[in-house]
C-alpha cells in the first residue's frame, strides 16, 4: 500500500466561503462531471487569473483610428497618388 498525499508541492492550501446556492450548485456540477469540488475550485481560479493578467496593451493602440468602418474596402481609393 501506499500512503501520502496526492497534491503537488507547488499548490497552496486556502479556504474560501460560498453562499449556500453557489456551494449546492459547484456540488451538482462536480457529481456529474465525477470530479472533486476542489478541482473545479481550482480551474475556475486559473481561469479567472489567465483573464485578468492577459497581456496589457501598449498606451499607442488605437492611437491611429479613423472611427472609419469602409477602410479596408475603400484602400486603394484613399492611397490613390500617395508617394508621388
């Protein structure tokens, strides 16, 4: 037999407090997917974290817009005689 624990070393242990209908409803969703509560705790986290630390854009994007949506249609008709 083997005994220990099966969590990584690199995860935190921390309590978090739900309301009734959340914590009946993460149960629900946990039976029906057979996987433990925690697990799902844990990918809801990640995936929350991946969301709001997403790479943040430079203070230049957008600098240029033009508000115009028939650019891309209008191109050759707007450079038309640029650069001579």
């Amino acid at each position: 037999m083997v005994y220990g624990n099966h969590m990584t070393y690199d995860k935190e242990k921390t309590t978090v407090y739900l309301d009734s209908a959340d914590h009946r409803r993460l149960k629900a969703m946990a039976a029906a997917d057979h996987r433990p509560t925690a697990e799902l705790i844990r990918e809801a986290v990640a995936e929350y974290v991946r969301r709001r630390s997403g790479r943040v854009s430079a203070a230049s994007v957008g600098a240029g817009r033009s508000g115009r949506s028939d650019l891309s249609e209008r191109a050759e008709e707007l450079l038309e005689g640029f650069g001579r």
